[in-house]
C-alpha cells in the first residue's frame, strides 16, 4: 500500500496505534533509526516484526512505547499522544524489552518482578493487596513458573528470567502488549508453548499485540499479519506467508539461512 493510501486509510479508522510519517533518532545519532513509518493497528491485531540486524524493529515498539523523542511525524496510541502522555501510554502496554540485564545479587524474587506489573494500577507507592498477588501468581502459572516464586530473579536461568517478564506485561492486564524477541532464550517447546499462550491471552482478552522476533517458523503459525523493516523502512507488510516467501527471495544477506 503505497503512502497516500494508507494516510487516507488512517484518518478513516479509528485505530488502538497509529504512527504518520514517524521518524527517530537516538540521541547522538545523525541517521533516524526508523524513517517515515507510517503503521496503524487495530483493536485485537496480531501482528509479527521481521527483519535483518539493524532493521529498526526494537526502535519502532521503544517509540510506540513513547521512550524515544520522534524527530519527526506524529504517533498516537489509544487516541493519546505519545509525546505528550507517554506515562499514561505504558500504563496500559506490557512491554518485555529485548535486553534485559538482572544482576546476579539482585534481591527481588520473581514474584516482585511479576509484581511490578501491577505498579501501573495501583502506584508505585502502594502495597499489592491480595487481588494484585493473584494476579501475578495466575500469570506466573500460565508460564508455568509459579515454583519460582520466592527465587531470587538473579539466580534464574535466561530462559527463567524472560518467562518472568513475559509474565510482569500479562500480569499488568493491557490493552497492548509489546514483546521484542521473547523467545531468544527459550529452548523450542518452550517457545512453542509461550508463543501459543501468548496468542490465546491476545485472542481471550482483544489485546493489540506486536511481537519482534527472528523465529520466522513459529511466527507463520500464529500471527495474520507480518511487517518486514530493513534498513530502519517498512518494506512490506502483508500476510505471513507472502513475507516469508520475500525474505526467501531477498536473503537479507543471511537473515533467512540463519533463521529458517
């Protein structure tokens, strides 16, 4: 869809996210990290983020997310500016980042950091009642983890710490949910399960849900709709087996040997 359409498309409906013309750079940087992304997303969608090393794809859910300044275009989400409400933006987005560093003292259990989704309902400065607990020990049994409750999140193994965080957004009961790479640690039943769960939760609960990932095969048996990026564009953005077949025929110099 070429831009002029997808502008008319965007002013026609009323979406959970929309992104015009959205262009970011990170601080410091001269090049946007993304280039006049135009996105809009509706209420329910599932939709996958592909795309070689370098793409822009981290930089899109960070900016959806309202944790980068845009440079240029402009970005909605939920009827709100980003830029100017971004506190009330990620009170309702469960995001798991790509990269997340636990440190090996670090004192909080798992149920702490699941917890901590629940932050953005109650303050920061108020206790969890019961309610908020149950809340996040359910999230944590849908992961299968709730035996990890009272464990030190430093002590997990990268796969235990990823399915903690994965549990932290679902726990946080959004509206949207923002995944960047949620599988990487996970040996493959578990993705295979976690990526299951996670489009049953999205399904169950109209959920907006975004996920970044590399794992084209688990990807293709979930989602309705993929978006290609390279070189911080949207390249293609169609059903999951058309973008298969074009990431098939431009390679992305390895991108799909690797991952395939």
């Amino acid at each position: 869809m070429d831009g002029k359409r997808l502008k008319r498309r965007l002013s026609r409906m009323a979406s959970v996210i929309e992104l015009r013309d959205v262009s970011t750079v990170y601080e410091g940087e001269k090049r946007p990290a993304i280039r006049d992304v135009n996105l809009a997303f509706e209420k329910s969608e599932f939709a996958y983020v592909i795309g070689p090393n370098a793409a822009g794809k981290t930089t899109l859910l960070e900016t959806i997310n309202g944790l980068l300044p845009i440079f240029k275009g402009h970005i909605s989400v939920l009827n709100l500016d980003v830029q100017k409400y971004g506190r009330e933006v990620r009170c309702q987005i469960g995001y798991v980042p790509q990269d997340f560093m636990v440190d090996p003292g670090e004192p909080y259990t798992a149920l702490d950091v699941v917890l901590m989704g629940r932050y953005g309902k109650i303050g920061v400065i108020s206790r969890p009642s019961k309610e908020d607990k149950e809340k996040a020990i359910e999230a944590m049994r849908l992961l299968e983890i709730e035996d990890l409750a009272n464990k030190p999140i430093g002590k997990l193994s990268g796969g235990q710490q990823q399915k903690v965080m994965i549990a932290r957004a679902i726990a946080k009961e959004p509206k949207i949910l923002l995944l960047d790479e949620p599988f990487s640690n996970l040996d493959p039943e578990s993705r295979d399960k976690i990526s299951k769960l996670i489009a049953q939760i999205s399904s169950e609960h109209n959920l907006t849900t975004i996920i970044v990932t590399h794992d084209l095969r688990q990807m293709a048996e979930s989602c309705s709709r993929t978006i290609v990026m390279n070189s911080g564009r949207i390249i293609a953005d169609c059903e999951p087996r058309k973008a298969l077949a074009l990431i098939e025929k431009w390679n992305f110099s390895g991108f799909w040997r690797h991952n395939g």
